[in-house]
C-alpha cells in the first residue's frame, strides 16, 4: 500500500497565513464598501478590482491552509462598524489615505511570512506573487488618484 507524505506546517506558520487570509477578507469587504461611495467611475472599477483580487488571494491561501493540515479561520467582519468607517471616508483623500494604511498592513503581513525559513518554495512563489498582485492593484489607485485628483 502506498502511503502520502504529506507536509505539515508549523502552527505559528499556519497562524501567519490565517492573518494574511483575514486582512484579504477584511479589505476585500472594506474595498466593496469603499466602491459602493465613490463616484469617479474609475476608481470605483479599480477598488472592486482590489475587492476581488483580495478575494481570490484569501481563497488561494484558505486552500494552501487545508493543504497543510490547519484549518482557515472563519472570520466575521461587523458590517455596521465597517459602514460606519467608510461612511466616514467623504473625499478623494480620505479614500488615498484609507488604501495607503491598508497597503502597509497588506505589506507588512506578507513580508514577515516571506522572511519564514519554513515556507516551502512552492508557497513562497504564491506568495510573492500574491504580493506583487497586490503591491500593482495598490499602485493602479495611486495612479488614479494622482491623475485624477490632483
């Protein structure tokens, strides 16, 4: 009989993908929101972009969980306190400075995985990628935003 070899991640490893998983789910709510306010009808295509890129980037890492023996978190966002603080985003600058603090989390928590010694080279390819991914849908809102706002 044949038997798999599967690889099983440390936890805090698991933990540190769980986080980057929430944050992609997370903004990937917030960036919704943020489009249903916008009225420059090419910004609110370039959040929905980052809504649904994030999406599939947290459904990417929720699959490499389960691969690697955890189980992804189920996180539950509070759609009330979510609208109470995009209702408060009323400018173009508000919406700039409210992706720029999201970037930085965005970056932060993926470059401290990337650091892992643990991370098998199969996943850190999705990773970087899926920071890459990330780092140029942030820079196509600073586009627009420099173009069309200033």
């Amino acid at each position: 009989m044949i038997g798999f070899n599967l690889y099983k991640a440390p936890p805090y490893l698991l933990e540190k993908i769980n986080t980057i998983c929430s944050l992609l789910r997370q903004g990937k709510k917030e960036y919704e929101q943020v489009a249903t306010t916008v009225t420059d009808k090419d910004l609110r295509r370039t959040m929905l972009s980052l809504a649904q890129e994030s999406n599939q980037y947290a459904c990417e890492l929720s699959s490499q969980i389960h691969t690697l023996g955890g189980t992804p978190e189920i996180e539950k966002i509070n759609e009330a306190e979510l609208k109470d603080e995009i209702k408060n985003l009323n400018d173009e600058e508000a919406i700039m400075s409210f992706c720029q603090k999201n970037e930085k989390k965005m970056i932060s928590a993926y470059r401290e995985i990337l650091n892992e010694s643990f991370l098998y080279e199969g996943l850190r390819k999705m990773i970087r990628y899926q920071l890459n991914e990330m780092l140029c849908a942030f820079m196509q809102v600073k586009q627009i935003g420099s173009l069309k706002f200033h």
